[in-house]
C-alpha cells in the first residue's frame, strides 16, 4: 500500500478508517467477478471475513453460514468445552450447498412454528413425516392463526422438490420456471435433506465455501490465556477445531507467550492467531512465540468500552498498517478486529495488509446470531447484543466461580452489556450483509487494479481526509 504523499511529512497523529480514502488507478480488471478474494494465512477461508468471538454473534447457525459462503466464525471461549465439541460436530455435517432445513412434525402448533421459523434467514419451515417432507409454512401462513392451531391444518402441500443431485443453476432456473422462492431437497429416498432458495442458489454459484480436506465446512474456536490452556486447545483440536484463536484483551502480555508455546507446542496442525496487540513489537513477539496470525485492535469494537475507560487502544488503521508490515516482515498475517462499519473499512483493512477482517456487532442484528428475536414497542425486531468484557460476559466466564471472586470482578468490568441491534427488514440474513461487503469490497479491488487480496495490497493507493472529506462522501439519505 502506498500514501498519495509521505505521511510522515507534517503527520503527527494515527488514522482510523474514516480519515483515510483509496485513490482509483489504472486498470485492466474488466469485471468484479475477476475478483478472487481467497486467503492466504492458512485458514482456508474463500472471503476475508472472520466472524469475532462474541457470545452474542458467533453459534452454529452463524458458523454454518458464514463457511458455506467461503468466511469462518469462531466460537467464544466462555461455553463450555462440550457443547463446543457439539458445535463442530454440527457444522461439520451441514451440507455445502443446501440450507439446514427447519422441521416440525404436523401435529405440532402453530406456537412451536413461530418460534422456530425465524432460527433460519430462508423464513420456511418444513413439515415431515420423520424424515419425509410433507408440507410447507411460511411466516405469511403463521398470521391470525390460533397459537394452538397443528400445523398440519394450515400447512402448503403443493410445494417444490429438488433431487439433491441437482446444480445450483439449475435449481435456479427450476424455481424460476415454476414461480417459487425456494425448494424442499430429497435424497433418492425422499428424506428431506435441505432447503434451497433461489438466492442461496444464485449465492452458490458466486462464492465458494470454506471447507476442510474431507469437504467439511470449517469452524474456528477461541481460548483464553487462563487456566489449562494446553488441555482446552487439545480437547478442541480433538473436536475438529480448524483454527485456534488465543484471545485476551491486552495479548502484549507474559502470560499470552506462554499460551502460545503451550498450544504451539501441541504441534495442532492448525494456524495459531493470537491477540489482540496494536504494535509492530507486540507482533513481533507473539510471532516470536509461535503465533501465525496476529489480531489487531484494541477499543475500535462497537460494543467496546476501553478507550472511554483507560484512555488506551490506537486508531486501528494504523495499528493494522504497522502490524500487518511488521508481520509480513516475519511471513506471517495479521486479522483486523473491530472498527468496520461500512464495506470500505472493510477494503481498507486489506489494503493496510489485513489477510481477514474480523466482525462483531454488525452481524449482531441477523437472523443467524444466537439471539432471541424480540418486538419493540413499535413492532421493529431486534436482537439484544453485548461485550465480551461486559457484565453479562463476566458473568457467563465466571459462573463456575466463588460468589466473592465473582464480585471482585464485577467492578472492574467494561464494555456494554445490552444494546438493541435491529433486524433490518432489507437485509435480514447475513448473506445480505455479506452479499452488500463482497459487492463493495470487489469493486474496490477494481478500482486499485488488483484481483488477488496481496496484489490489492501492493497496488492500493491511499490519501488522508478531513472530516469533511469523509461527509462528502457520504449520500444525504443513507442507510449506512
């Protein structure tokens, strides 16, 4: 990457993604498709985007989402060490291709639907016979109906199945042809084994998805620096874990090192990523120790208290710009965790030498995050998210804890324990949010004349901005 002029010529300040802007060059990338956006740090991920370790965010059916689209989403380090296993299990087995499918049997009511039936972003639930599809409901179908209602009283018996042997294009074009939004999958026995939409069918044939040596969908997993550090990274290895995350607020830190040589010397088969650090020394010493990826950022996350606390952290372009050097110095990769609002912050992670961009609460308000789906008094859906050094967090980690070591703890908590993250009604799913990153994020690479994320990279040309040359690029009338 390189500064339009020399940013050390009168700069005395660190920058954020607001006060940065890239400079369109000459190119000969004919089209956004040209585009390939693999990575290279050795996570096997398709799309630069991590899903961060957030309680509030990261399950199973986020995991299962996010991989299917060529992302990763690493599982919080505060759920205990067998439902973990479970998870991975689960994701593991999850089709590549076809959605889970939600199900009822018919004699459940309408009160069971209604709770399960916003679990998926494809809004269908499935009525079988066992294992055999029988019907269909929709949330349309759920309307004015008696919560005691079976849903064999109200279900769709005319509905669409696709063999599971049939091309994404295909089912496509099947859909098309008959009218409807989406299909129930089958195998050669007629069990049901999926549900395909037609904008999953279109999003196959535009991403590829993150998958292991067996063709696994791949799943990360967090842990902290406390405690059995080695026997928890084992145990999730056992589990199938395809990428470990040693994770800690303040990763510049004795007992980090340690961690990362305990795990290091597992010898796990799986990258190591360790943080969060927002130094070029800090990278330098976690690498040392055996990390392969470093995470950047401290204070930059929207649910994140520490600046306001202690006055420490660092305007996360920089600290990505210098670590990712630092780290590529070294031949290893750094993460951007935390500070991306908009699809350009998400490009200019990478342009600073990210090889991912981890987020949190953006992805907070889908229909994928862990959530209960609740009403406001307006009738707007939301979903209630939380820090992970907030009271809710701390409260999670340290269950297994005394009462007076837990209230020790409760006074030195930070981070925000409940904020309304809002469905919106445009993009409910995280494939929407994803589709609207990946759209911008491509036409960047574009612009700089880059089709590879390293290539991007060395081509991006980037110039500082007042704050008004930030407003002026904004729309008047956004959603943003």
């Amino acid at each position: 990457m390189h500064f339009l002029s020399n940013p050390l010529a009168g700069q005395t300040h660190d920058l954020t993604y607001d006060d940065v802007f890239m400079v369109p060059n000459y190119t000969q990338v004919a089209s956004r498709m040209d585009v390939d956006l693999s990575t290279d740090d050795g996570t096997g991920t398709t799309l630069p985007i991590v899903v961060a370790n957030m309680t509030a965010i990261a399950g199973r059916r986020m995991a299962e989402t996010v991989a299917r689209r060529g992302g990763l989403v690493v599982i919080p380090q505060d759920i205990p060490l067998e439902i973990i296993a479970d998870v991975i299990a689960w994701v593991k087995t999850r089709h590549t291709v076809f959605e889970t499918p939600a199900t009822l049997e018919g004699t459940e009511t309408a009160a069971s639907a209604l709770d399960l039936i916003t679990k998926r972003a494809h809004g269908v639930l499935v009525v079988v016979d066992k294992t055999k599809p029988v019907g269909v409901i929709t949330q349309s179908d759920l309307e004015r109906v008696d919560r005691f209602t079976q849903l064999r009283q109200i279900m769709h018996t005319d509905f669409t199945t696709l063999p599971d042997s049939v091309e994404p294009r295909q089912a496509f074009e099947a859909l098309e042809e008959s009218r409807r939004d989406f299909a129930a999958i089958t195998n050669s026995n007629g069990d049901l084994v999926g549900i395909l939409t037609k904008a999953g069918a279109l999003r196959a044939t535009l991403y590829r998805p993150a998958v292991d040596s067996n063709n696994h969908l791949r799943v990360a997993t967090a842990i902290g620096i406390n405690g059995d550090v080695a026997g928890k990274a084992k145990a999730l290895l056992a589990a199938g874990s395809d990428c470990l995350v040693i994770d800690t607020a303040h990763g510049h830190q004795a007992k980090m090192i340690e961690a990362i040589k305990a795990v290091k010397a597992l010898n796990p088969g799986v990258p190591i990523v360790a943080g969060n650090i927002v130094t070029a020394q800090g990278t330098k010493e976690l690498i040392e120790a055996g990390a392969d990826i470093i995470k950047v950022g401290v204070g930059p996350g929207a649910m994140c208290t520490t600046r306001m606390q202690t006055g420490v952290g660092r305007p996360q372009f920089s600290a990505v710009l210098e670590c990712a050097a630092q780290a590529r110095s070294m031949g290893k990769h750094v993460w951007a965790d935390g500070g991306v609002r908009h699809p350009r912050d998400v490009a200019l992670a990478l342009a600073a030498g990210a090889s991912q961009v981890m987020i949190g609460s953006w992805f907070a308000g889908t229909l994928e995050s862990p959530g209960d789906l609740i009403r406001d008094t307006s009738g707007k859906l939301y979903k209630e998210s939380f820090g992970m050094a907030s009271a809710r967090a701390v409260n999670a980690r340290t269950s297994q804890e005394s009462a007076f070591d837990r209230a020790r703890k409760r006074i030195f908590e930070e981070g925000i324990s409940s904020s309304r993250m809002y469905i919106d009604p445009a993009r409910p799913g995280v494939e929407d949010l994803i589709d609207q990153i990946i759209a911008g994020v491509r036409s960047s690479f574009t612009y700089a004349g880059a089709t590879t994320i390293n290539e991007f990279h060395d081509k991006c040309v980037v110039g500082i901005q007042s704050a008004s040359g930030y407003a002026e690029g904004r729309p008047l009338h956004t959603s943003w």
